[in-house]
C-alpha cells in the first residue's frame, strides 16, 4: 500500500530527529521537515515564530462550509541523542521508536487525510487546517497559537488511540504545583530542637493532601510526584519543594482541589507556599461529535470505542474556548514516554480513512 508505505518511511525521518521540548533546534527542524512534507502534499503551509518555537499550520479548502482543525505536536519527551541510539523499528506489524505514539505517529497520520482531501478540490470538506505546536510536553499555560484556532468548527486531535483502540472524547483537567517551604536550619546531632524542618513539614502537608484532596471528588486525583529537602546529611533541611500532580473531572472541581492544596497547616517556624498555575482545563465531551466520529470509525473497518483521559493534551484548551473537540485519533498505541512505545501499523487506514469522512460531513453540515 503506497499510502503505508509513505507513512513508514515519514515515521523513520520524523521520530530520526531529536525533538525534545525546549530543545528549539530539534523541533524547529521537525517543524521544517513537516512543512516540507505538507507541500509536497499539495498544501497550503505557514510556519509561524514564537518564543518556545516554530509552529506549523497547513491547510487544504474545499466547497464546503465551516472550519476544521487538526491538531498535535512535534515535541517529544526523549532527550536529545535517543534518536541515533533508538531509531525505529518494525516488527510484528507495530512500530517502535521515539515518539511514534506520543505523538509523531498521529501528525502524519493527520498529514495523510490531508493530502487525501488535497487530491479532492471538490470535496465537501471546506476549510481544514493542521496545527502543530512545538511545546505540548512540557507547558503549563494555554498554546501560543490557540488565538488561530478559537471560532473552527470543530477540533480532531491525533494523540494516539488507545490500547484497546478506543478514541478520547473527554479528558481531566489537570496541573502540576509547586510547594516550597523555607524553616530554620541547625546541626542534626547537637542542636536539632533549634532547627525548623522545610521537610517534616512537606512531608505532613504531603499526607495531608493525600488524605484530603486525592479522590474525595470523583475523579479528583492528587499525586506528590517530587520532593526534595536538605543539602547536607546532618543538618535539619531549611528548605524544600514538593510537585502535586493534581487531576479533576470537571473545572468546578479542580478549582476546589486547587485551594485544598494550599489549605496549610500551621508549622510552627516553617513558611509554606504553593504556586498557582491553572494548567490545563477540562476537555468536555460534544455528545454529537463523539457520536458521529465513532460511527465513522466503525464504518471504516476500526474499533469504535470512547474513554475518558485522565492525562491533557491541546484539545482540552481547544474545547476550553468553545471548539467541540475529540481526540486519540492518532494510530493505535501505548506505552508513551518508554523504550517501549508502539504504535499498530494496520490502524493507519482506517483512521485516515475515517478523518477524511469526518472533515467532509462537518463541512457538508455547515453549507
């Protein structure tokens, strides 16, 4: 199959080159070699600059109505170097390498349903545009170019489909807090009554929080990911940080676990702080167009399945400004951010496939 064939060979280039976030060699070069790519697919191509990078919009019109987008990035979490030493495999029909799942593997598979509707001028998709960002793994805030994307019609995001083959059609907020606290440091064996321990008092704070906040909603969750105190093995540590990998179903929810985390307790001669990064809001679910992609995937040979994420991704701030959106419409997969991350080669197709039919009903429904 040529088509597979054009996505294996892509695969073998994209995950070959380092793209390791905040790394802006790395990704400014994948930026370039999709937009390369994107032309010789017969697309309209934008590279636009911003602090953290290039981002690559493409686009494709037909007589159609309404605005799609197609959604990912380029950056990966796999330090620069893992792409010489881990190149991709092929093997019992799955693909193995650097960010084949998470989530080069869906940019091209997003890639090839827009050089299917390139080839088809006439179609009914109307205007459909490819966004990828370099910074997805390792930002806490809203994408630079989320202003590009506010008012489309709808949102498809290529992270990849689930192990059982399931697509995402609602995703937890989530963010990642800092806890810093600041004591009074003494000698360990001599004088530890005039010390302030930074880490006693995290580490009560810790339990607290996993007593307090971790699942007392549905669907909350609250992780200490990271603690670190002391410099020194017989000195009482006069500082210290903690990370809360903090998770909820609903904004409502996250707002209320968000000031839990900062409830403290009283430490006497220990000052404690907590950051305030929002993060990532909820992605809700648009029963009509979770609907409709899951019909389509089925019609297309593929399993049509739903689940709700606990992890983030761009399309949750997608759907925060009101663009219905789906998401893991990238190619079947698992294990992301390991040596082991896979995708299945034989769910390419079918999820082009269905992508191509999806953008062609969303813009016959808007003319």
């Amino acid at each position: 199959m040529p088509e597979l064939d054009r996505f294996q060979a892509r695969l073998v280039e994209l995950c070959g080159t380092d793209s390791f976030t905040g790394d802006r060699a790395g990704t400014d070069a994948v930026a370039r070699l999709l937009a390369g790519w994107a032309r010789e697919d017969g697309l309209a191509v934008e590279l636009v600059p911003s602090p953290v990078g290039l981002h690559v919009i493409a686009s494709t019109r037909g007589v159609g109505a309404g605005r799609t987008l197609l959604l990912g990035h380029h950056d990966t979490v796999f330090a620069p170097g893992t792409a010489t030493t881990r190149p991709v495999t092929f093997a019992h029909g799955r693909a193995h390498g650097p960010g084949v799942a998470d989530m080069k593997g869906g940019v091209l598979l997003a890639l090839e349903a827009m050089r299917a509707m390139a080839a088809d001028a006439r179609g009914p998709h109307g205007l459909v545009e490819l966004h990828c960002v370099p910074d997805e793994e390792g930002r806490n805030v809203e994408p630079f170019t989320l202003g590009r994307m506010r008012g489309a019609t709808a949102c498809l995001c290529f992270e990849c489909g689930r192990e059982s083959g399931a697509i995402v059609t609602a995703r937890k907020a989530g963010t990642w807090l800092t806890l810093t606290a600041r004591g009074r440091a003494s000698h360990a064996g001599t004088e530890p009554h005039l010390g302030r321990s930074a880490l006693m008092a995290l580490v009560h704070e810790a339990l607290r929080i996993q007593t307090e906040v971790d699942r007392a909603r549905p669907g909350i969750t609250a992780n200490v990911t990271w603690l670190r105190a002391g410099d020194v093995k017989n000195t009482i540590p006069d500082s210290g940080e903690a990370v809360v990998d903090l998770r909820a179903a609903t904004a409502a929810d996250m707002a209320w676990a968000f000031a839990r985390v900062g409830a403290f307790t009283e430490h006497e001669g220990v000052a404690l702080d907590r950051s305030n990064e929002l993060g990532f809001p909820p992605m809700e679910r648009d029963a009509r167009l979770a609907k409709r992609t899951l019909a389509l995937l089925a019609a297309h040979g593929a399993v049509a399945l739903e689940e709700v994420a606990g992890g983030v991704s761009d399309a949750s701030w997608t759907s925060s400004v009101g663009v219905p959106s789906v998401d893991g419409l990238g190619p079947v997969g698992g294990l992301d951010h390991t040596v082991d991350e896979y995708i299945d080669l034989a769910s390419v197709a079918p999820r082009v496939a269905a992508t191509v039919a999806l953008c062609r009903e969303i813009g016959a429904d808007c003319t």
